[in-house]
C-alpha cells in the first residue's frame, strides 16, 4: 500500500495546490454555499467526465482530470461547510482554511487506507468509468438525503458520501496518470 499512500498524496498535492491558488484570487466565497449548492456543482463535474467518456467529439478542451480535481476540492468544501457550518460572509483566513483542508484530507485517507486493508485495493482492477458512475451514485444518494432534510434511516450520512467521492476520484486520477505514464513509454 506504500505505492498508493504516495500516490494518493501526490493526487491531493495538485488538488490542494490549485485550492490555495484559488483561495488567493477568491478568498473563501465558497464559505456562503449550502450543502446542496456544492452538490450541484460536483454533479456537474461528474456529469462531465461521464459524458467526455461517451462522446467522441469534444467542444470544450479539458479532459477529465481538471473535473476529477473539481470533485476532490469541492467534496473538501462540503466536508468543512459540515464541520464549521454554512457562512453568512467568508470567514476564514487562509491558515485555517490550509489547516482545515488538510483534517479533512487526513480523515478521507485514513478511510481510504482502512477500506483498502479489507478491500484488497479492488479499486486497481476498476475502470476510471466506473469509478465515475460511482461517483454519479453517491451523488444521487446526496440529493435524496438532502431531499429528506439530512435524515436517514439505515445508511450512512452525507459526509461519508463526500468522503467517498473525494477517494474515488483520487482513485480515478491515480489511474489516469498511470495510464499516461505507460502511453509514454
């Protein structure tokens, strides 16, 4: 599991990279979004990717990858928007959002790292297709919890669903970049 602790922070470097980067243009005017807000926007990411995967024309020249990242930060959002609440006005300074970030990333890995002990790291032998769909189902679980106002009755709730997604799409852009490092070859 060395290999995908290191690849999986590797993964996490770029998304939170490009995270500060944005938080230095915008600051946190994400803080204002509602849950449900951020996940429309990550359904439109996995849309995306599931309809790059099907197509054959593109109109637009990004692939899935800045989409996959898209889904990474804006699940780090929701999973903070749980634990500090929805703002009013942005509120955090950067330090706390850096700090924040991280917490939240070291939990979904710590997860991730549990699943794949008992898992056998069965996501390996997966398509980054069927990761998406996944993706695409948790999100669909989302909506229906926030539909039934954040209330279930045997399944888990909506963080975990946020935690999920964020490692799947790690998942995905592990695979795609080592299908890129073998096209090189």
């Amino acid at each position: 599991m060395k290999d995908t602790s290191a690849q999986y922070d590797s993964v996490i470097a770029e998304c939170r990279g490009l995270f500060m980067k944005k938080m230095k243009d915008y600051g946190c005017a994400w803080r204002i979004l509602r849950l449900p807000s951020l996940t429309d926007q990550i359904f439109i990411k996995a849309q995306r990717i599931r309809g790059l995967q099907e197509n054959e024309v593109r109109k637009v020249d990004e692939g899935e990858v800045p989409e996959f990242i898209g889904i990474i930060n804006y699940s780090v959002m929701a999973l903070i928007q749980l634990e500090k609440g929805i703002a009013v006005q942005p509120d955090l300074l950067t330090k706390e959002v850096e700090e924040l970030y991280d917490r939240t990333i070291e939990r979904t890995k710590q997860l991730m790292e549990d699943k794949n002990h008992d898992y056998g790291e069965a996501w390996r032998e997966m398509r980054v297709s069927s990761l998406t769909d996944l993706i695409l189902q948790k999100l669909l679980r989302i909506k229906q919890i926030e539909d039934n106002k954040g209330k279930t009755i045997v399944s888990e709730g909506i963080g975990a669903n946020y935690e999920d997604m964020i490692n799947y799409a790690v998942f995905a852009l592990i695979h795609i970049n080592e299908n890129s490092e073998l096209s090189k070859t």
